[in-house]
C-alpha cells in the first residue's frame, strides 16, 4: 500500500511514532541524534511550503532525482540509509528535544492544511514537478525512514 501525509489514518500514524522517539532513542546509521532528526524532518517539510528554499542543482543530478521519485512510486521503495542532502536541511547543531518534537509536529499539521487547499510548491529542486499526492507520498517515506532510523 502506498502511504502518504495527504491520508489521515496514515498522518496520525506518523504522528503517534514520532510521539515514541525518545531523546536518547538509538540511532540504526547515520550522524544525527533524535532531536537534530526531528528538526531535519521538520526543515524538509517547510521546503514543501516554500519556506526552505533549495538551491538550484546540476541538470544530470536532478535528473536522476526525477527518476527516483518515478521508481519510488512505480515500486513503492523506500529511501537508502545515509543519502546525500541539501546543506540547507542538515542539522549539526546541538537542538532541543521536546521543541524540535513540537515544531515537526506543527509542521505536518500545517502540511496537511496546505495540500487540503492545494498550496504546496509545484516544484521541487530535486524531484522536478509535484503534485499534492508527490508531496504526500515523499514527505512520508521521508518521516518513515528516519523513524525506521530511530527504531519506530
């Protein structure tokens, strides 16, 4: 089944997982600790509003990211652990917990009301032309894998 945020059961879903993530929660790969996740999970929601902006990117590299987003609807695939991303949405700095939580939280409710009314960008720097159902199915295979990351 093809899940995504624009889905209420499947919104809630995420929700309620990243209500388990602990701070100390063990990571399975990667740099981050749950709090700096949750901010960048945050950070990549706000670029679907138009709040982060991405920079423009080599042709054959966006390409390629337009191939995978087919391939991850055709297939339904996942995101590989450790993938390369945009310096505007890494986090290396020390964050708060509990704040970092709230604003992801307040982040996919406001996501939800943007793609009810259709207000999401038409456009990602990456993955090329986006509908709403794009958005919805990306943003949750991306809070899904990082909450895989942490084990829930």
């Amino acid at each position: 089944m093809r899940k995504s945020l624009n889905n209420r059961q499947h919104l809630e879903e995420i929700k309620f997982r990243i209500l388990r993530i602990e701070e100390h929660s063990e990571r399975k790969w990667g740099k981050m600790n749950a709090a700096q996740m949750l901010r960048h999970c945050d950070r990549i929601l706000q670029v679907g509003f138009g709040k982060i902006v991405l920079p423009k990117i080599n042709p054959f590299i966006k390409s390629i990211g337009i191939l995978t987003k087919i391939e991850m609807n055709i297939f339904n695939n996942g995101i590989p652990p450790n993938m390369p991303t945009f310096k505007e949405v890494i986090i290396k700095e020390k964050c708060n917990f509990e704040k970092s939580r709230q604003e992801l939280l307040a982040s996919i409710d406001e996501f939800a009301e943007k793609s009810a009314k259709n207000n999401l960008l038409s456009e990602h720097a990456l993955f090329g032309k986006m509908t709403k159902e794009d958005w919805g199915f990306m943003e949750y295979k991306h809070l899904d894998h990082h909450l895989k990351q942490f084990g829930v």
